[in-house]
C-alpha cells in the first residue's frame, strides 16, 4: 500500500516491537525524544500518525507489538534558507535540479519543507519524485531526479556502473608544490566524530581526479572528477593534499556540529558542476551544467 503525501512530505515508517509500553504515545516519546510528548499529541490529533491501515492513530490507542506505523515528518519554526532550487531540465523522464548550499536533498534534520525534494514534490505535483543520487547538504549543484518509478533501476545503474561523468568545482588554497593533474586514491571510513570520515590504511575504495583550473594569488579553483562516491570523499581527499576546501566545517577539524545554527555568509566551497551520460530511456547523450557559481569562476 502506497500512502500519499501531505504538503510534499512522504510517510516515515516505524516498526514495534515487542515492549512495555500501554499506549502508542508511550512508544513514540520514548523511541524519538528529539519530539517532545505534547509534540506527538498535536501530531496524532492531527492525524500525521497512520496505522498499517492506513487509518489515524490517536494518542491514547493500545500498543500494538509487531505491526507499523506511518508518519509524516513535520518541523514546528523551520528555518527558512536564503536560496530556493531551480528545475534546469524536465522531460517524461527526468527532472534536473540546482540545488543551493544548505539544503538538504531529502528531509532531514531541521529542514523538511526546505528539503529539495519536499520543494520540487509541492512545485511540480509529482509525489513519485525521487533522487537519483544525493549530495551533501553543504554541496550546491545538480542533482537528478527520476519522475517514474519504472524508470528509477535503468538510472539509478548509470550511478552504479560508472556510466556517468559527474565534474565538480571547489575552491581551495593553491599550493604550488602539489603536482596535478593526479589521480587521488585511499581507503575511506568513518571517523569521529560520526559524520566525518577519514583515509585509513588497507585497498583503495575511493577515487578521484584531480586538476587545476585557475589560481588567484593564495587561492585556487580546481576541478573534481569522482570515480566513486564515498561520503565526503572529495573533502577529504583534498585534505590530504594539504587543501582543505574554503567554507569546509568538519575538515580539517570541526568547527560548528551539524546540528548548530547556520552561518550562510560562509558557504562551503564546492559545487556539483556538471554531468554528462546517455539517457538509457531516450538514447539522447545529455550534458547539463549548473548555473551556480563558486568564489572563484572558471
């Protein structure tokens, strides 16, 4: 069963185990502390929590163990972000997007209305939409979108069989003692804290090409050729040139948790520039560019 969209918003879905609480709204405080007990009872008197029915839960129903239960994210005072997305392309297929710094692709943290795709589900009425990679959420740039379900496996397989080439711009100190172009390879994992990652030793499973475009005094912009797609594998790879990327604030050492108020005056210094590959449902060879721009123009 498909459960529709509220304001853009897809369901979330919980299982229940097996446990000591009475009521549904016992479960729900304990699970997620993050959203207070009056919070959920606004959110069930809303009827934002689904039964595997498809039917309201309300806030003093019996604890049902092994069922589910849908609900739709909702932030009281979301922040508002000092860009909005851009649709560049639109086609039977595929919806291309420039997303700015800051927006999260897809709900998360404190941002749900101001997520890309939440955007782009209320602008275009397409409740199928769905990425079909991701950026980070400091990242602007393009990302693509499939807009049928039935079309989703022949372009996610773009991603997964390296039939793409995506090429990105980022802005960093110029070294000139660091010879390029070069092909950067490591093996990344997760560090600490959680959302960092870090080059440990053992067999590449990153890889990147790296190339100088243009320098201006102290600083650079270079371009980022990813073969793979790590979690923060260009940050990183960067850093161990010595050229952490201007705006970054986990690399090389953290200077403001994800979960801290935003500075927008200091965003991070790369950009999703442009991809290239062979649509599998039109044959078409497509190469978009966005139209955003970084410190440092080519």
């Amino acid at each position: 069963m498909q459960l529709p969209t509220r304001n853009g918003v897809g369901p979330s879905c919980v299982s229940l185990p097996a446990g000591p609480w009475a009521t549904v709204l016992d479960f729900l405080v304990e699970r997620m502390p993050g959203i207070s007990r009056q919070a959920w009872r606004d959110r069930l008197s809303h009827e934002l929590v689904l039964d595997e029915a498809a039917q309201p839960v309300r806030a003093n129903d019996r604890y049902r163990p092994h069922t589910k239960l849908f609900y739709y994210r909702h932030m009281d005072n979301e922040p508002a972000l000092p860009s909005q997305a851009h649709i560049l392309f639109e086609d039977d297929h595929l919806l291309v997007a420039d997303k700015p710094h800051f927006m999260p692709v897809t709900p998360a943290g404190r941002y749900v209305q101001q997520s890309l795709l939440v955007q782009l589900k209320q602008l275009t009425g397409n409740d199928d939409l769905v990425p079909l990679h991701r950026i980070d959420r400091e990242t602007a740039g393009l990302v693509l979108l499939g807009k049928r379900v039935q079309d989703r496996d022949a372009y996610h397989a773009l991603f997964r069989d390296k039939h793409i080439r995506k090429v990105y711009h980022a802005v960093a100190s110029f070294d000139p003692d660091v010879s390029l172009p070069r092909i950067h390879t490591s093996r990344l994992a997760a560090g600490t804290p959680f959302f960092r990652m870090m080059e440990v030793p053992g067999e590449p499973n990153s890889e990147t090409r790296i190339s100088l475009l243009k320098s201006e005094g102290q600083r650079a912009l270079y371009q980022l050729e990813p073969v793979t797609g790590k979690r923060h594998q260009l940050r990183v790879h960067m850093l161990a040139l010595g050229l952490p990327l201007q705006g970054d604030l986990f690399y090389p050492t953290v200077l403001r948790g994800p979960d801290e108020a935003e500075d927008f005056s200091q965003p991070l210094q790369l950009l999703a520039h442009s991809v290239m590959f062979t649509d599998p449902h039109t044959a078409q060879v497509r190469a978009f560019s966005s139209q955003l721009a970084l410190s440092i123009t080519p």
